[in-house]
C-alpha cells in the first residue's frame, strides 16, 4: 500500500542545495562522457569538440551546482508536514504555493509535453495532486504571462474534467524517485486530510508504463543509486564511445554488386598485379593474356582495425577478401584472390586547402592469404 512505510509526522524538507544533489549521477555521467568525446577526433574537429565541451561543461555545472551559493542553496524550495504541502513556481509571482491537505481531492501522477520542449523535453508520471477550481483561483492563480514565468505550465495542469486543477510536484525539486515521492505525499493526504476521497482505497497500478516508471524510481531512487547507475551506466555507454568509429565504418560498410567486383578485379588484371592460378596449378599473377572475363567472385566482408593512425582511440576500416573465378582462352579455369579497402589520399578543393578522402582500391593480397583462400581444397 503506498504510504505504508512513510513517517507521516515527519517534516520533510527540501532546499535548493537538496534539489541540486539529486543530479549528481547525471553530473558525473555527462562529465564522463563529455571528456571522453574530446579526445575521439584525430585532428581538431569542431563537430565533435563543441558537443564534447557541452557535455562536459553540464556535467561539471551539475556536480558544483550544490556548492555554488551557499546562501541561496539552504532556501527552502518544498516541504511535506502533516499541515500540508509547499512547493512553488520558479521564476514567478507564486515561488512559494501552501497547499492544506484538506484541498486535495486527488493524489496521481501525470505524463506531459512541456511547452520549452527543445529546452526540457518530455515530463513522465510525475506526481501531481488535485485541487478545486475555487482554491486555485483563490491562492494560486496569477494573470498574464510576466507573472506566471516560463515554467507555470511544468506546474499548473488542467483536470479532465475542467471543475479542478492539478499542480504538478515535479520529483527532482524534492530530491526523490516520483514513486517516492507520489508515496510520501499519498501517505501524508491519507493520514490527515478530512477530505472524503482520502479514505477510498488507492487504484492499483496496471499499465506497462507504469510498472517500467516504478522499476527506474526504484534504481534512481536516492543519490548514491544515481550515482551506481551513472556509473554503471558508463561503463557501457564509454566503450561504445571509444569505440565510436567501429559503427560508422560498419553503417558505411559497401555491399558490391557482382558488376563492381568484376571492375575492381579487372582493373588488377589490366595491371598484370592479380594473383591467381590456373586450372589448379601453381600461384603464378595474372594478366591479360592469362584469362578472359570473370565469370563468378564471392567476398568476405569484415572489418580491420587500421594500425598507425593519429589520436587516442581506434579507426576501423573495411574489408573485402575476395576469390574470384575466370575463364581462359582454352576453356580452362582460373582462380584469382584480391582485397577491397579504402586508400585515403588528399584533393586539392579549388583554392582552399587539400582535402583528406577515401576511396575503395583494389589490392593484390599477402601471398599467404592468397594460399589460405586459393589452396584450401587444391593444395598449390
């Protein structure tokens, strides 16, 4: 039941500095990662160091954010007491909303858009509790825009049934878990309220959302879980960052046509630079002369580390090791093994400087590759 291990005398109190400390796990995460994506590029790219800054720079707000104005950050932003509730509307003419248990008809949570969505985003099962229309308008309520501020509606919702209003107690302002604090203020309304729904049974809790909101509450529900879970949370987020480079390549990685291989191929055999045998007879390099046109070629595709780059974290590169099959003058069969992979050079771009590109080439492959991929059946 909720409530059931909540002491309802008790007085709880939040202050900024409270409020602050519960980002902590999100400070040392961000920070983390930020300075880890500052070190990802080889050279100095901009597109990767201003966003490595700003994760850094959040991350590092968030950690000193309950140190920065000692003064201010003992201000007390919300309370609990079996008198009732206090919270407030920051940046407003209603910074500090008394709320008796008495007017509360409701205790839920609530799921909604905020109206600064590119600054907050999403807001989920936040607790919320319901009032009457006439003590809104009595003690809350304040006209026109200047007075409300930016953020009443994070706050201030309208009920369903459009006789009541709902403000809304978002969690990280009291410093706990919404499931914790949904139950610390459901305890207290239940407990001293004389308020007729108070005494009704709370609704059981069914939905898929639900459940997977509580099971979060329950990792994040103090600072030391924030902070378990920033950590373990790094520790699989880092990796995938160091290791950033592997999934582009393989996002980019070419599946070529049978027609692109015979290019590739070709432009080897036009150079007399592809090795291969013919109707199962030593290694020799092919030319020309040696074979006609191919008839079939099947690639391997993987992707290799590239050795002797600059920068602190790996480069990946991918990799076709092919073996292609062609027809000779006579009508016997030849084999042929080669290698598809990007060769970077610089173009010169019109005035400005030299750009750095890529390419797939084609390669004659190590002799012992060639003999691990034409001589397995055969012996050479």
């Amino acid at each position: 039941m909720a409530g059931s291990k909540v002491d309802v005398d008790r007085t709880l109190t939040v202050t900024l500095a409270d409020s602050f400390r519960g980002n902590r796990g999100m400070g040392l995460f961000f920070a983390l990662l930020g300075g880890l994506v500052l070190i990802l590029p080889e050279e100095g790219d901009p597109t990767v160091l201003v966003p490595g800054l700003g994760l850094l720079a959040f991350g590092v707000f968030a950690l000193a954010s309950p140190y920065l104005g000692l003064k201010r950050g003992e201000k007390v932003v919300a309370e609990l007491s079996p008198q009732g509730l206090v919270t407030g509307v920051q940046n407003s003419a209603r910074p500090r909303i008394e709320i008796p248990w008495d007017e509360i008809s409701e205790v839920t949570q609530i799921s909604f858009m905020s109206p600064v969505v590119a600054t907050w985003g999403t807001y989920i099962r936040e607790p919320c509790v319901t009032v009457s229309r006439a003590f809104y308008d009595r003690e809350i309520h304040v006209d026109g825009i200047a007075a409300q501020g930016l953020f009443w509606r994070h706050h201030i919702q309208r009920h369903p049934d459009g006789d009541r209003m709902r403000v809304v107690l978002l969690h990280h302002d009291f410093a706990l878990s919404r499931r914790a604090l949904r139950d610390e203020i459901e305890a207290r309304w239940r407990a001293f309220s004389r308020h007729p729904a108070a005494s009704l049974p709370a609704p059981p809790v069914t939905d898929a959302l639900a459940r997977l909101a509580d099971a979060y509450d329950a990792v994040t529900a103090t600072p030391a879980r924030r902070v378990t879970a920033a950590v373990v949370a790094a520790l699989f987020v880092l990796p995938l960052a160091y290791h950033w480079h592997y999934g582009l390549t393989r996002l980019a990685m070419a599946n070529l046509n049978p027609a692109q291989l015979a290019s590739y191929g070709g432009g080897l055999l036009a150079q007399r630079r592809l090795p291969g045998r013919v109707d199962g007879g030593p290694l020799t390099v092919l030319g020309p002369a040696d074979v006609g046109a191919m008839r079939d070629a099947s690639c391997q595709r993987t992707i290799r580390r590239r050795a002797g780059h600059a920068g602190l974290t790996p480069r990946y590169a991918q990799h076709h090791a092919c073996r292609a099959v062609f027809a000779t003058a006579n009508g016997r069969a030849a084999e042929a093994a080669f290698d598809i992979y990007p060769t970077e050079y610089r173009q010169e771009m019109g005035s400005g400087p030299p750009r750095l590109m890529s390419a797939l080439i084609a390669h004659p492959p190590p002799e012992a590759d060639v003999r691990t991929r034409l001589c397995g059946i055969r012996p050479c």
